[in-house]
C-alpha cells in the first residue's frame, strides 16, 4: 500500500510538471509570434 502511495504521488507530480513544462512552451510560441518570428 505504501509502495502504491509512492508511485501515485511522483505520478501527480509527474503530471503537474508536464503540465507547466507545455503551459511555458506555449507561452514561449505566443511570445515569438508577437515578436513576429513566426510567420
């Protein structure tokens, strides 16, 4: 059960990163865009 517990929490950590990890991307591609050096 402890073993279980372990692996949900760095799961949902896992996750929480991935999320910001695509939320700083896609800051980034907006912020390229208003620059203009995406066309």
């Amino acid at each position: 059960i402890h073993k279980l517990y372990t692996s949900e929490k760095l799961n949902n950590l896992f996750n929480l990163l991935l999320v910001l990890f695509q939320n700083i991307i896609i800051l980034n591609l907006i912020s390229l865009y208003k620059m203009g050096l995406i066309p």
